[in-house]
C-alpha cells in the first residue's frame, strides 16, 4: 500500500458521511474515482473489511466498488465472497448503482468469468437475473447487463431465470441511465431471440428478431444481419411465410440484406410454394451455408413444420381422411415409414391443440376425421382477453399520442416546420390534422378538413399551409 | 368422339418465312410481322395502357381463375400446336363464308395448318380467294400453293379432287401482280410527297390512307399500320378520327398487337361521334375490344363486351374481322366461365341484342340454358362435342382450355352451392368423372376458396362447412389486437431509440467526424443538436402519424 493511499478506515468514514444522492454524485464519486485501483484490491490487513462495514443496501455505490475487485481478483468457488455478491444484488439500491454503471459492467462481467471458471453459470445468472430489476428505473428498461445476461444464459442452456426479463418487452432505452448503445440493443434482442427459437416459442423468436433487424440504422450491422437469417426462418416455423418487416427498416439494412441473405430469400420462396421437391433442393442447395451460418438446425425444423402446416391444410378440405391417404398428399408417400411418421405427427399435434382430430384404427391404415375448433368464444375467458387487449390497446395509443404532441411541441421541431415547407420529408399532411383531432374522427382524406384548418389555423407554420390548402385542394405544396 | 390432340413437333406452324428465299422483300416482311405479332403479344399483356385501367381492373376482380390461365395459354401458343383430327360439325364452306377480306384466308390457313382432313379443302378454298380478289400479297398466294403441293404429295384426304391449275404456281399473274402491287406503291408515295409538300392536310391524311389501304392489301401489315399511324396529326373532325381508329384496330388486329387494339377502342369511344353509322361503328368497337380483352385472357371483360355489341353485327357487317357466329360463341363461352347465376339471367338470357345471334349457333344457346337449368350432363356434352371446331378456331383455340376449365368449376361450383351434404358418387355421375378425380377438383376448388365445404374421403361425401362468423370475428380481432399493440410498441422504442442517439453507425474512425458522443449525462432532448436531430424528429413524428391513421383507416374499412 502506498503512503499516499487512504486507508480503508478512511475511505469507509468518506462514504459513510456521503448520505444522500446528491453528496454521492457530487462528492464521493469524484473522490473514489480519484482513488488507484489498488486501493480496492488491497486486503483488509487487520483494518476493518469494506465490504463488511459499508451496507449494500445504503452504501451501494462505494460498495459496488470494491466488490468488482473482490470479484475480478476472486478465482474459483468462493462460498463467502458470493454471499455479498448476493447480498449486494437483493438489496443494492438501483439510482445509485446507476450512477456507475461502468463499475456495474464490471462487475458482470467479473461475475460471469468467476461462474465459467467454476462451470457453474447459476453463479452469475441468478444474481445477475436479480440485478438487472434492481437496476432498472422501469420495468421495461434496457440495462447493459441485459445482453450479457442472455448471452450467459443461452451459453449455459439455461434459461429459466432470463424468461421473466425477455417476457417483460423492452420499452425503455436511455443511455444516459444506463450507459448503453446499440450494440446492447442488437445482442439482446439477437441473444433473446435464439433463446426463445431454442424452447421453441418461435412467434416471440420471430419478434425479438424483427427488433434487432428493424432497430434504426445509419450503416448496416454484422448483427442485424444474423437476426435477419434467423428471422427468415423462424417465421417460416412460426407461419409458413416469411413476415414483411416494418416499412421504417433502414436502407442501408434492408441493401445488405439482399445481397448478405440471398440464399435465406431463395429458401423462403421455394417454402412459400409449399412444394416439397422444391424445398428440399433448396435446402441442399443452402446447406452448406445454412452449416456455416449454424443454422441448420433451424432449417431442418422448418422442414418438419412443412409436414404439420401441410396437415393443418388438409383440416380446412378434409372431414376424414386415411393416413395413407395423409401420407401421399404431404408428399411423404414415397419415404418407407411415412405412415407412422404422420400418425406420430398427427398425434402430437393433436396433444399441442395445433389440430382438432380422432384417429380411429377401425379400418386398415387407420382413419383420421378432423373436428372444428371446440372453442366457441362464448365464454368469459374470450371476454377478459379481449377486454385485456383492449386496454393494452388503448394505453399503448395514449403513449403514441402524448409523444406525438410532444415532438410536435419540441423548439426543434417547430423551427423544422417553419423554414421547410418544401422539404420533401415534411410531415404535415392530412393524417397529421386529423392527429389533433383524435384519430377516431378519421373520416376520408378530405373530409374534416374544413374543421381541422378551423384549428390549424391557430399556430403559425400550419396556417401558412392550409391557406395554400383552401385555395387549391389536392395540389400539396410539399 | 374423343379428339386426338397431340402436341406435335413436326407439324409446327410453318410460317412463311420458310419459302422466303424464292421470294422478294414482302414475304420476308410476312415472316417477321408473324413473330412480331408472338414476341409482341408477351410484354404487352403487361403493359396495357393506362387509360383503359378501369376495364382491366373490373377485369382482373372478376376472375381469379382467368388470370392463373394466362400464362398457361400464351405458353401453350408457342409451344403446342394442337392438331385435331376432324371437326365435328363444322362445315367449311359455311363457315368461311360469313368472313370476307384477310380474315377469311388467314382462318383457312389456320385451319389447314391444324386439321389434316380438311387442309386440302381449306387450302383450295384460300387459294380460290385469293386469286378472285385478285390479291396483291402475292407471296401468300405462292405459299399458300407451295402448301397445297405439299399436302397433296403426302396425299392428305381430298387431294383426287385437286385440279391442276390450282397445284401450279401461276407465275405470269404472280409476277404481274407484284409489279403492279410495286407500281401502286411507287405512285402512291409519290403522291404522298407531293401533298406533303404542298402541305394540304386534307390531302396528306387522305394519301397516308391510301398507302395504308395499299401496304394492308400487300400483307405488309406494320407498314399499313405505320401508314394510318400517319395520319393522327391531320385529323381534324372527329369522324377522322374514328375513321383512324377504325383502321389502326383493323390493321392491330392482324397483327395481334391487341393491347393496341385496347387503346384505340378507348381513343374511339371518347369521341365524339359521328351521326351517321354510329351504332355500328360502336358495335363494332366492342367487338374489336372484346376480342382484345379474349386475347389477353381477360374473360369477363371481354364477355361484358361481346354481350354489349347490340344487333348491329347480326348480318357479318364485320365480316373482316368477326362474324356473327363467333360473336355468340366467344360471347357465351367467355361470360359461362366468369358470370354467376344471377349475371347470366341478367347479361345473357335477357339479352334482347345478344339473343339473336345466339339463334345463329343454337348449340350455345342450349348450352347457357342448360347451365342457367343446372342440366351439367347436357352442358358437358354440348362442350365436349364442340370442341374440336373451337380448336380449330383462329381467336379462340388457345383459350378454349381456360374457358372450359373455368365453365366446369363454374358448374361444380354451382352444383354443391344449395345443399348441405353431396354423395360424391352421385356427382360424379352428373358430371361424368370418377370419383378420385372428382375429389381431385374438389380439393383445388376448396383450397381455392371458392367452395366451401370439406371432404369426407371415407363415405365419399361432401359437407357443407358451418363456419361460425363470431368465432371468426373474435379470431381476427385478437390477432389485429396483437399486432396492433406489437407494432405500436415497436414505433414507441424505436422512437426512443432514435431520440436517444441510439442507432447503429460506422465505427468512429471511419466516419471521422465527433458525432458518436454518447456520454452518459447528455441531455434527453438533444441527443446531438443541430440539423440531424431536427431531421430525426420530423421522420420519427412522420412515422408515428403514418402508424396511427392507417391504422385507424384500418379499422374502419374492414
């Protein structure tokens, strides 16, 4: 220890007299930022230990401090250093550990490493599960530990801390709390999408894949580009069809993904036509690449799914149908063994709910007769998830709306409106008029337009447009 | 009865470019308008222009099935001649006789090329023609010879009765036609110089006419068109318009170009007409379009105007193009494959106009009736039996394929629409098919959506489906409730994203500029200042406004 350095004693009294935020912000944290790594290594020697003086629950960011080097330093299975681990993440106070989230990266990270060391990934997903809800500000929000987390989970192939997280859909994203950019965004939603593909929940796969893709781009990523592929296949699984992205993908993401994922493209059109000699030349065609981007596994799902959307298909024509019959029209006719393969097939998905059917073994072959679905949507459970949607609906529209008024409020904002009128990206349109109004009142593109320029023309950039508006409709002047 | 339709390779359509090196330029010109008029035909069909929209859209709702035939029977032009073995009812001479001018041979040679027992008849009939019109499209004559001496050398059916100055070439009246056929020309475009130069209106279009008139009657077809093109710039009155229009569609026709056709018609019909012959020429105008709309696969359309023509084509005035045979029998095959019930009582049955030419061809008035009756055994049959003269048909045959497949899911259709169960045993009797092959049909018909039913395979019988309309609402709207919520929550982060800076870029030392500050305390509402950040806003308050009125324009209209 250097002379110059504070001791423990020291340093513990500092921290202890910073009682509230802002003495932590403004005094401590310049203080302890000041101060050599080493000083945090150091050992106890005979001194009071921080980490048993300070309180993780009050003391959170001095405390974080010294546990990265407890952690860092750590090596192996360390019964009495995990319980303050655990003891800091149950009880850590989340504005303070905010302040710095370097330091909680760090810790993370040093947690992670400790867990792989000792092959026992539990180490690190649990708390890190934990500390993540400590850290957030919202329920919805982004942390930085959030890809790290999905990316530990999905190495250990164990997922059942991570599910709540990535149940939970990211709403909030503000680097200025949580110190991220947006590779953490891409990774978490990379990482969550291969974590649901992997417990089969395609349709949440599909989702998180379409965020990472779609997420605002000025050049493409190397990661969006790998969401990409696994999107297309993932909802060929999900729905026999690849999904349209949204219109507001970014171009340069969109240029890539034509050229990177021709394959993938040529895959999925082959699978829309739902012929078999089709997709399975395609397939062979792709599998190298499909090997190489490790994403065969998929692929051969996506073949197995075939057989069972084929089924599906078959309800919608079919009252009864044999097996051998069911067999041929998937085109499995020819393989030996096909009959029990669509039986075993027709079973499970009778057991998933995904068909509504008997097989009776009366007759030779077997005979499958298919039923209609035995919900009648007369019951209350029908009632409460649509009431449910509803509301989620509504308040999701509320949250658009405010924030519309709110950009169109910002200085920024408004000084674009009124020195751009013929910009080409000039978003005052009818759509917008009508947003004041409500959206209900959405009548035809020129219908509540004498009402709305009623409004409008209360606020000067709008006036100026609607005075050229009255005097020839339909010639816009943007 | 069953006709023997054999895609044959030898019997390709040999065109006239085969014998070209005996001839001058105007064979050679024959050749190439041919495969004009096949490479022309192809992309046309996709780009009809744009003011005839409206026809082609009511045309596309109406039928499904047409345009999934469309591509199959362009490409069944190219590839397979179909050749029938011998007509059921069709009595040439008769036939032939309702058809006057280019048309007239053009069918002959068209049925020569496909029907072996009646190719010496048709050659010596088109032969005879051309020679009494005294023709000036001497290669066709000598090819159409060149034909006949080959015919009978392989001695095809008739060739005892073919005289011998039919068989010889008549070199004398050939070369003396051509002469004078390149005489006219000569003087014609003299004459054309000099109004020109004197710059007469009048006198130039009359004179492009002329030379049009002249280059159709040589068989040089684009020229002929080239020629009437001409003569837009100096109409003045609308009948010289007509008058225009009248003789590009003439000359379009011929060609094949037919969404040429389509624009001229329109060109017509907007103008103001003319008193005198107004009827016909109108009549005659839907008739061209419908035959375009034929053409194109456009089946309901073209229906909808051959049953518009009204009863002024009843005596062949169209003679050149159509007769008023062909008008019943593409009118009443086009509007059975693409009219329901109700639009065939109301279109076709009750149509006074189109009534009388179905007296010409009773086998079609039957054939509505008994499909307006249900009596699809009668139906069937009548089909079956007419047929091969449909083949044999210059407009019609490649589509007949479509309008008969078309016909029978019509009837299929219509057959399991009022009842609830349906032996299919019994069905196939009524429309004398197996049962697989029944349930084959039945199956595209189900998937196609428009029968809605479901097969029982083990008792042969089909269901009527019960679907349950609130079931299906409620699906629907918690699948649109989802994704609206879905979507919704995307544009709210992505809008987030982009205000917090947070969006993918190259890596700084690329871009070399110090824009990528993402210190932690930075401000929320100026994540990095200046013209990006205002920009920024406007596109993510652009998106959100898009998001929520179509969304809103969603649910209204649905």
């Amino acid at each position: 220890m250097a002379p110059s350095d504070p001791s423990f004693d020291e340093i513990i009294s500092k921290i202890q007299a910073a009682t509230d935020i802002a003495a932590v912000t403004k005094t401590l944290a310049p203080y302890l930022n000041n101060l050599n790594d080493h000083v945090f290594a150091a050992q106890p020697n005979g001194q009071a230990d921080p980490l048993d003086a300070l309180d993780p629950a009050t003391h959170s960011f001095a405390y974080l401090y010294f546990l990265v080097h407890r952690c860092k330093a750590s090596h192996g299975f360390d019964h009495a250093l995990l319980a303050k681990v655990w003891a800091f993440v149950t009880t850590c106070d989340g504005e303070q550990v905010r302040l710095t989230s370097q330091k909680a990266m760090s810790f993370a990270e040093a947690l992670v490493k400790v867990a792989t060391e000792t092959h026992q990934p539990i180490i690190a997903i649990k708390p890190l599960a934990i500390f993540i809800q400590r850290l957030q500000a919202s329920p919805g929000q982004l942390t930085m530990i959030h890809p790290l987390l999905a990316k530990t989970c999905l190495l250990a192939q164990s997922v059942k801390e991570i599910l709540p997280i990535l149940d939970n859909d990211i709403s909030d994203v503000k680097p200025q709390q949580t110190h991220i950019n947006y590779k953490d965004f891409l990774l978490y939603h990379y990482y969550g999408g291969m974590i649901y593909a992997f417990l089969k929940n395609f349709e949440r796969a599909v989702e998180f894949f379409k965020l990472a893709v779609s997420a605002p781009a000025e050049v493409a990523s190397a990661i969006q580009i790998e969401a990409h592929k696994k999107y297309v296949l993932t909802s060929l699984l999900q729905y026999g069809r690849v999904l349209p992205l949204p219109k507001y993908i970014a171009s340069a993401v969109q240029r890539t993904i034509k050229v990177q994922c021709v394959v993938y493209a040529d895959f999925a059109t082959a699978y829309e036509k739902k012929s078999n000699g089709a997709i399975r030349t395609e397939l062979e065609k792709a599998k190298p690449i499909f090997v190489r981007d490790k994403n065969f596994g998929l692929a051969k799902q996506c073949m197995e799914a075939l057989h069972r959307r084929n089924i599906q298909e078959l309800t919608r024509t079919y009252l009864t149908l044999s097996i051998e019959n069911i067999t041929s029209l998937i085109g499995l006719g020819s393989e030996p063994d096909g009959a029990r393969r669509v039986e075993g097939i027709i079973v499970r998905m009778i057991e998933s709910g995904a068909v509504f059917a008997t097989i009776s073994h009366e007759h030779a072959g077997g005979m499958v007769s298919f039923l209609d679905d035995p919900n009648q949507h007369n019951n209350t459970i029908t009632m409460d998830m649509i009431n449910a949607q509803i509301q989620r609906a509504t308040a999701i529209t509320a949250k658009l709306s405010a924030m519309d008024q709110a950009i169109s409020s910002m200085p920024a904002f408004f000084n674009k409106g009124s020195h751009g009128p013929d910009h080409s990206g000039y978003p005052m349109d009818e759509s917008d008029y009508s947003m004041h109004m409500g959206y209900d009142n959405y009548v035809d593109e020129g219908a509540p337009l004498s009402a709305i320029e009623h409004k409008a023309s209360s606020s000067s950039p709008k006036k100026q447009r609607t005075e050229s508006d009255s005097g020839k409709r339909g010639r816009r002047s943007g | 009865m069953d006709p023997r339709l054999s895609p044959d390779p030898t019997s390709l359509d040999p065109t006239p470019g085969h014998i070209s090196n005996t001839m001058d330029t105007s064979a050679d010109n024959h050749a190439s308008m041919d495969s004009d008029m096949f490479t022309d035909s192809q992309p046309a069909s996709a780009g009809t222009p744009s003011s005839l929209s409206n026809v082609n859209l009511t045309a596309d709702g109406g039928s499904n099935a047409g345009g999934g035939a469309e591509g199959n029977s362009k490409r069944k032009r190219f590839v397979k001649v179909v050749e029938v073995d011998a007509p059921n009812n069709l009595d040439l001479d008769a036939y032939i006789a309702t058809y006057k001018g280019h048309t007239k041979v053009n069918r002959l040679e068209f049925i020569a090329d496909r029907c072996p027992s009646l190719q010496v008849d048709a050659l010596k009939l088109a032969i005879t023609e051309l020679r009494n019109t005294n023709t000036l499209h001497v290669s066709r004559y000598i090819n159409l010879a060149r034909k006949l001496n080959e015919a009978v050398k392989f001695g095809a059916p008739g060739s005892a009765s073919v005289s011998s100055d039919l068989l010889t070439v008549d070199k004398a009246w050939a070369d003396s036609q051509m002469l004078k056929a390149k005489q006219q020309t000569d003087l014609l475009e003299g004459e054309l110089k000099n109004y020109k130069r004197n710059s007469i209106k009048e006198s130039i279009r009359m004179g492009n006419i002329e030379l049009g008139n002249h280059y159709y009657a040589c068989g040089d077809l684009t020229s002929a068109h080239r020629s009437y093109s001409r003569t837009r710039d100096y109409c003045t009155t609308s009948k010289h318009i007509i008058e225009l229009c009248m003789n590009v569609i003439k000359a379009s026709i011929e060609l094949g170009n037919f969404p040429h056709v389509l624009t001229y018609v329109v060109k017509a019909e907007s103008t103001p007409e003319v008193a005198q012959d107004k009827e016909l020429t109108k009549a005659k105008l839907k008739a061209a379009s419908g035959l375009a709309n034929l053409d194109l696969s456009k089946y309901p359309a073209a229906a909808r105007d051959f049953l518009s023509i009204g009863e002024e084509l009843v005596g062949n005035q169209y003679g050149d193009v159509i007769s008023a045979n062909d008008i019943a029998v593409y009118g009443g095959l086009c509007a059975l494959a693409s009219f329901n019930r109700t639009e065939l009582k109301r279109l076709v049955i009750d149509n006074v106009g189109f009534r009388q030419y179905l007296e010409l061809e009773p086998h079609i008035r039957d054939l509505i009736q008994g499909f307006y009756n249900s009596n699809y055994v009668l139906c069937l049959d009548i089909m079956d039996k007419w047929k091969n003269d449909y083949l044999l048909d210059l407009h019609l045959h490649s589509h007949i394929e479509a309008l008969y497949t078309n016909i029978r899911k019509k009837a299929l259709v219509q057959f399991t629409s009022p009842f609830l169960t349906v032996d299919l045993t019994k069905m196939a009797k009524s429309f004398s098919t197996t049962v697989p092959a029944l349930e084959k049909e039945l199956v595209s018909l189900i998937i196609g959506g428009q029968i809605e039913a479901r097969i029982d395979s083990q008792q042969k019988i089909l269901w009527a489906k019960q679907t349950n309309k609130r079931s299906a609402i409620f699906e629907r709207s918690t699948a649109m409730g989802q994704d609206y919520e879905r979507e919704a929550k995307a544009l709210v982060l992505r809008m987030q994203m982009t205000n917090h800076g947070l969006v993918v870029k190259s890596p700084p030392g690329e871009r070399g500029g110090p824009n990528d500050s993402e210190s932690p305390f930075e401000g929320p509402h100026h994540p990095r200042g200046g013209r990006d950040g205002r920009e920024m806003f406007a596109g993510t308050r652009a998106n959100v406004s898009s998001f929520l009125s179509s969304f809103s324009r969603d649910r209204h209209h649905r």
